[in-house]
C-alpha cells in the first residue's frame, strides 16, 4: 500500500525526471549489493526512461522481448485491453540506437539473464532464510516495479518516467506535430491525451523563452 508521504509527492510534484536526477538513480541502484537485484534494477530504470511505457507493460516484458539488430535494441512491449468482456493484445515495438548509454545496462543484464535460462525481463524474487530464490518463470507485478523504483527514492514513480519522456518530445517540438508524436511514441489511444502534455509542457519552454528574452 502506497504510504501518505508518497500519495502527497504525486500530488504536489509539478517537475519530470531530469538527466541529474535520473543518474542519482542509477549510483543508487549502482550501491545494491545483490549482483542480480543490482542488475534488474539498473535495467529496469533504463527501460521505464527510454520508452515510458507504463508498469504493467513493462512488468509483462520476457526475455525474447529484447532483439539487437543492426546496431539497434528493439523492445516489443504487449498491452492487454479488456474490451466488452474480452480481453485484446496489442503490441507495439520502440527502437533505441545502441549509442544511447542507457542501453548498455539493458544489455549487461539480458545477459545475466541469458546465464540464469529466464522466461521473463524482470522474474520474480522470493526472500529464502536470507537467501534470494529466483523463479525464472514468473515475472513481477506492476505493483513490484513501482516498489522497485520506490526503493529507490520516495521522489519517483513509473508513471513519472511516462511524463518525463512525453516532455522530451514536447520540449524537443513543442507544436501540434510534437502532440502527435506523444501519441505514438506513449501508443495513447485518446489524442487529447497527448494534447494535455502539449498543454503542460509547452508553456513551460514558452516560458523559458519569455525569461530569456526579459534577460536581454
């Protein structure tokens, strides 16, 4: 259960994730002592701020999710909608140049996962008289990768990561085409959706270029 603290930090934040910030996530993550937990929680990060796909997708994610092709890591996230008492899948897959750092940890830690045989990107963990037993073929919930980004920090949560990545492509065309781009890159269903962060991050750079040129 979600404390008070964190439910008021929601509330009350008004900032995404910025580059200082999200390395002193990854030097926290860096510190875990457990090679396996350091690993996955490395990855995990990479992957929640390179795609802002949303926790249950990326809770969902197996080990043949990941390809390396020509100089790229290709991710296939699936999501499940329940439509009129069915259930649909959709998949959708985001390319990163494998130039980008934050693929490098992804990497390292597919392959640790390569050397354990495991079904899923993020498999379940269970505490054992001290020990940490790795079911390989059971994957975490969305609730555990919200914990996982919680052990982290109390200023963070997944969804934190999706507003972060839809201000990278506002402040980067902060237009109506930077509104669309949202859509496709987050795959919202609802434009509006992606309108709202055009709403909200735009004036931000607009008031940015306001400050400098009152600075001239």
């Amino acid at each position: 259960m979600t404390n008070v603290r964190g439910s008021k930090l929601r509330t009350q934040r008004k900032t995404v994730i910025g580059d200082e910030e999200f390395q002193q996530l990854l030097n926290r993550a860096e510190q875990i002592k457990d090679e396996f937990l350091r690993l996955r929680s490395l990855a995990a990060l990479c992957v929640l701020r390179l795609s802002g796909k949303r926790r249950s997708e990326i809770a969902m994610l197996e080990r043949e999710s990941f390809k390396v092709e020509k100089h790229m890591l290709h991710i296939t996230f699936t999501l499940l909608k329940k439509r009129k008492g069915t259930v649909l899948t959709k998949q959708s897959t985001k390319s990163i140049p494998l130039i980008d750092p934050l693929t490098h940890h992804i990497i390292d830690y597919l392959e640790h996962l390569d050397s354990l045989k495991a079904k899923y990107f993020l498999p379940r963990v269970t505490p054992v008289f001290g020990n940490n037993i790795i079911q390989t073929n059971a994957h975490i919930s969305g609730r555990q990768v919200f914990n996982l980004v919680r052990d982290l920090t109390d200023d963070a949560w997944p969804h934190l990561f999706r507003e972060s990545v839809a201000a990278d492509v506002i402040k980067n065309d902060p237009t109506i085409i930077g509104a669309f781009k949202v859509q496709r890159r987050l795959d919202l269903e609802d434009y509006r959706t992606a309108f709202n962060y055009l709403r909200r991050f735009a004036s931000d750079v607009i008031q940015r270029e306001i400050e400098k040129l009152q600075q001239v």
